[in-house]
C-alpha cells in the first residue's frame, strides 16, 4: 500500500527536519478532525432542534418517524455519494464545486447527517435516549447527572470517592450539559447521538490520512452504521468502536516499516506512534474493556513487526549477524528493537493520557483494598460462551463480513491494511478464549461485548473487499463502461437495505425509551408514568427537610434511577458490577441488613453514627403495611442471570425518634435524619 523511497525517486528527509515534520502531520489531523467535529456538532444541533419543533407520535405506536428516519438515510446517502462522485472525478481544475474541501464537507455532513437522522429521528418524540434509563443507561444516566453536577473527578454514586469507572466521555458531557444550563439526564440524549456523530467525522479523516480519499468515504459510512446498529446503546463505547480499524491501521504503520521510514515528506512514521498512542489513551478514559481489546491488539502487533523485522533481516543474507554500513557487525535480534522501542513510546503516551481519569482512583487505592467479588466482570450470557461467526450469516451483515474475511487472507501478505485489521480479528478472537478460560478462575474478560468491535473491523474489511473485488471482476470481464455504475447501483442498495432496518434492529431499545418515565415525571408514549413521577416531589421535600445541596446528601434508597435524575449521592449501588471496588459493596450490604434488625430508633441512631462509611442523610423506602423496604442486589455469578434480588424491611419504629422526618410520597417513604 505504501511505495518505498527508490519508487517514489525521493531522497531521504534530514533528519533533523523530522521534528517539524512531524508537528506539521499532527496539527494538520487535529486541525481538520477538528473542523469536522464543529460541522458534525452542528449538523446534529440543527437536527435534533428541528425535530424537537413537531409534535412527533411514539415510534412503538407510529410508524411516522420510522419513513422519515428512512428519507432522512437516503439523503444523507446522497451527500456521501456525491462526496466520492466529487473526490473520483476533482481533477477537472477550474471548477469550484470539484475542489478537495467540498467533497471533504458533503462526506462530513453526509455521515453526521446519517448517524442524526438514523439515532434522533425514531427517538423524537421522548427525551430519553436509547434504553431510556434502564438497566446499564440507569448508572450511566447517573455519571452524567454527576459530572453535570461537579467539574471534579467523583464517583457515581458514593460520596468520597474518586471514580473507578472511566469519566472521560461523562466529564465531556458533563461540562456540555452543564454549559447549556441542561440537566444530565436531558443532555444524555442530544449528546450521545452528538457524540457519536463527532467520532464518525473524525474517523472520516484519519481514514483519509491513511488511504485514498473516496475509499475512506465508503469505509466510514460502512463502519459508522455497523456502529450505531449495534453499539448506539452503549454511545460511550460506540466512540472508540467507529475509531478503532482506522487507529489500527495506523498502529501497524508505526510499528512495521519495512520500507525506509526517513522519506521526504515523512516524519518517519513517529506521528503515527503519537496518533495511536492519543487513540489507546482516549480508549482508556472513555471504556476500560475496549481500552484492553485495542492495547492487546497493539501489543500483539508490536510482536509480530518485530518477528518480521528479525526475520526480514536474516533473509537478507546473514543469518547469525548483520554488517553495519560502517562495517560493525550487529546481531540479527536488534532488528527487533525500532519496533519494541515504537510500542514502548506508544504505552508511555497512552498511559500519561489515561492518567489524566486514573490518577485519582490509583492513588486513593494506596489507602482502600478492593474488594474481591462482585467485580464487572463476573457476568457470562450466553454469548460469551461461544465464538463469533458473523460472517456465517445469511444476512447483509454476514455477507459484508464474509468479503472481509475473504479480502482479509487474500490480502494477508500484500495490504497493510488487510494486515492490521486482520491482527485486530484475530486479537478479538484470542481475547475471546482468554475469556472463556478465565472462567475456570471464576471471573471472564467480558468477550461478550465484543461483537460491535468484531463487526465494524470485518465490516471495514468487507468494504475494502468489495471495492477492490469489483474493480478485479471489471478487469477480468474486459471492463464493461457499465460495470462500474453497476456496482456502485448494488453497494448502495445494499448499503440502504441495511441502515433503513437500524430502527427495527434497535427497537427494544427505543422502545423503552418511550415507556420509561422521564425526569420531568412523563412517558413519551402518554400512558401513565412509573413511581418515577413522584421524584420531583421527593427532590423538594428531602432539599427543605435537609436544607443542605444534593451534592452533600447521602442517600440510601433501591430505587437509584432516584440518583439518575438528582445529584445526591447514594449509600449504595444498584448492584456490586457497577459499583466503585473501593466502596466495599458486600460490607455496605451486610451493614443495611444489620441496621434492619436493630431494636429501636436509639440503636439505629448509634450505628448510623459509628458507620465506617459516610452514613445516610435520607432513607427513600418503598412504604409497606408495617415496615419499609428496599428491594437490593448481591453477586450470583458464575449464575446466569449474574445478580438475585432480595428484600431488606425495616420496621416503622426504628423512625420513631423525632431527629427522624417520616414522610409519605406516592408508593415511598421518605424519612430524613435531623444531626
């Protein structure tokens, strides 16, 4: 893919204009990814205002925003067409519309045009985004809500505590949230489909860094809605999954450079090491596992480069060791040191990056001890037991995955490309098996969440495959004037075929996020709100019985999505996998437990004082006939489902000290503690 230095006929760059090289290489990507970014935030901005401005039915009751959904595809469609139309055909000088930052701004507003319409249009009429705030959106609803709150680094949930989770993508929206004078929950929406949007464009253009203009257009849209098909739900991950085959591909570039990386106009390959380095210290920030996925996957490639360059050594005639120019002899092995060195500086950066979220966690480690069960990663459903064949499918998907796996050994020993995104299939495939034998040590590696990451690296294989396939058939049938149009006639009916059944594909997802009730207590669907529309209320009587911020109450309730909406903190998690691993989720457990056994209200008030922990400011109960209760969580892992509920009562009496308020709200009791 890439010509050495004697095909190109260019001399070797001075060394010591490397430097600037390389400053220029950087700030020319970050100067367009940034351009990009602003086109893709407004083209979202514009969407989503435009579509809050009508009075929408529910997509689980219309299928009105379903066709427009679909108009909205073929339009987006249109852009990124006429953007390759327009990069195929930009030599034809004097004419405005042919220039390279036209094509570049229709693929902008083509792909952020396409991620808008197919994410915010099925979501218009309800102010949730995907799966609404239940389940996982619940505890990630609440990180938002918590960094809207505080520009500090805190935990979710617990007071006191830095977070264990990544809050990188949470801090950004927090601050956006908190700018536009938005709640959390409000801004989750817009945001995460604003997000998404942003990582689709700036993958655009370190694609086109990396290869050829109008194929980084095709590989893009392919990606980005394999992406939002199967990774939307989780928008804070869908960011590095867009990111990851084009990062990929650069990290093979900086590791394995057989040619002579010193050519004119080069900076020797050092800007990709930075470019992956930045990608893996992101991936750090925003998702822990993806972070791990794409760090072994780089790792792995640093092995292999330097297999190659020891072998590309001894091939060349010296077996045992190799002369230098100045006559020296040097052993074949240190062939393997450019690419080890390379991989080394590429941790350091990745790592000063990441400190930048794990600082405050690995220092506040010094003084906790993690707790041992409970963890994120006991969970194995049923599809982190086997492998993943997407490519045995009889679907658009299986048959895109299936060229690329084709494209991927056909093109194993020619294309760098093939190269690096068939060492991250085969890292996806390894990690896989790791996690399946770690079972046997009572944990996994969560392989299960891999299937996005696998999809859109052999969906962008699949693309350059059927590119590169079409154009070998067009020679090989005597290059027919309308074969071209007729492959491009099947890759966009294809490539529509699939994004207009994204809706459907997600629709459990939409779904709930019209029949969960929002913050401001309402269904979009118009039937009658959850217990959720009685937390306004709650709010306003737990602020005037305290008088203290939400940010300086603790409380202690099961029903969380309570903390989804309002910054207070909690006592305790939804369930131990999401919970900070230094809050002690099984101590805490056992300690509620115990408080609800206690006497009378003067025992309650005694532990409550002697707690190791910040103790409750407030209690929210479900109200009973004699007791009040709360519904927890505990571990069951290696069970599947991994969590058992269970209930804890507490009997009235233990309220009945005057420092406790006892008040009914809807099916809750709120007591708070007078201190």
């Amino acid at each position: 893919m890439t010509a050495t230095v004697a095909e190109r006929g260019e001399a070797p760059a001075p060394i010591g204009g490397r430097g600037a090289l390389l400053l220029r290489h950087i700030g020319s990507g970050v100067g367009e990814a940034m351009l990009a970014a602003l086109v893709a935030i407004a083209v979202t901005a514009v969407g989503l205002v435009a579509f809050s401005m009508v009075q929408w039915p529910a997509f689980n009751s219309s299928n009105v925003t379903r066709a427009l959904t679909t108009v909205g595809q073929v339009v987006a469609a249109v852009f990124v067409v006429a953007a390759i139309a327009l990069v195929r055909h930009g030599q034809r000088a004097g004419k405005w519309f042919t220039r390279p930052w036209v094509a570049k701004l229709l693929s902008w507003v083509g792909i952020s045009t396409f991620v808008t319409f197919t994410l915010g249009m099925p979501l218009a009429a309800t102010k949730l985004y995907l799966l609404g705030v239940s389940v996982d959106q619940e505890f990630r609803t609440e990180y938002l809500t918590r960094l809207t709150d505080t520009a500090a680094l805190h935990d979710m949930t617990y007071a006191d505590l830095p977070p264990f989770y990544p809050a990188g993508w949470f801090w950004i929206g927090g601050r956006v949230a908190n700018v536009l004078g938005m709640d959390g929950w409000e801004a989750f929406k817009p945001y995460a489909i604003g997000s998404i949007a942003v990582a689709a464009v700036i993958s655009l253009v370190l694609w086109s860094k990396l290869i050829r203009a109008d194929w980084a257009i095709a590989v893009t849209a392919a990606v980005t809605a394999l992406a939002v098909a199967y990774a939307a739900p989780e928008a804070y991950s869908s960011v590095i999954v867009i990111l990851l085959p084009p990062a990929l591909v650069l990290a093979w570039g900086a590791l394995h450079r057989p040619e002579e990386p010193t050519a004119r106009g080069t900076a020797g390959g050092w800007g990709a090491v930075v470019g992956t380095g930045l990608f893996l210290g992101v991936a750090a920030s925003f998702y822990t596992l993806y972070f791990g996925v794409a760090a072994f996957a780089v790792g792995l490639m640093g092995l292999v480069a330097a297999w190659l360059a020891v072998r590309e050594r001894r091939l060349a005639g010296h077996p045992r060791r190799a002369r230098t120019a100045e006559g020296a002899v040097r052993p074949v092995w240190r062939a393997a040191v450019p690419p080890l060195v390379r991989l080394v500086v590429i941790a350091a950066i990745a790592a000063v990056v990441a400190l930048i979220v794990w600082l405050p966690i690995l220092l506040k480690a010094l003084d906790g001890v993690p707790t041992r069960s409970g963890s994120a990663f006991h969970y194995l459903p049923e599809g982190g037991a086997e492998l993943a064949f997407p490519m045995a499918e009889f679907s658009l998907r299986g048959a895109l995955c299936l060229v690329g796996l084709i494209w991927l050994v056909v093109r194993a020993a020619s294309s760098r490309r093939a190269q690096a995104l068939g060492i991250g299939v085969l890292a996806i495939y390894l990690w896989t098996l790791l996690s399946m034998t770690a079972t046997a040590a009572g944990t996994t590696l969560l392989s299960f969440r891999l299937e996005p990451v696998l999809l859109v690296l052999l969906g962008a294989a699949g693309a350059f495959g059927f590119i590169e396939g079409a154009r070998a058939v067009y020679q090989a049938i005597g290059e027919p004037s309308r074969f071209r149009l007729a492959a491009v006639a099947v890759a966009i009916v294809g490539a529509l075929a699939f994004t207009q059944n994204i809706p459907h594909i997600l629709a459990p997802e939409i779904t709930t996020a019209y029949t969960d009730t929002d913050g401001n207590g309402e269904r979009a669907d118009q039937r009658p709100p959850s217990a959720v529309a009685h937390y306004q209320a709650v709010d306003a009587t737990l602020t005037a019985q305290t008088g203290r911020p939400r940010s300086e109450t603790v409380v202690l309730t099961a029903d969380t999505s309570f903390l989804s909406f309002y910054p207070y903190y909690g006592f305790q998690a939804l369930t131990s996998h999401y919970a900070n691993p230094l809050a002690d989720f099984a101590g805490r457990a056992a300690t509620i437990e115990g408080w609800s056994k206690l006497k009378s209200s003067g025992a309650l008030l005694d532990a409550l004082a002697a707690c190791p922990w910040r103790a409750p400011d407030a209690f929210l109960f479900r109200r009973g006939d004699d007791a009040y209760t709360l519904r927890l969580a505990k571990d069951v892992y290696p069970n599947d489902p991994n969590v058992e509920r269970y209930t804890v009562s507490f009997p009235k009496e233990l309220f009945a000290d005057p420092r406790f308020t006892t008040t009914d709200i809807g099916p809750f009791a709120l007591v708070t503690l007078r201190r």
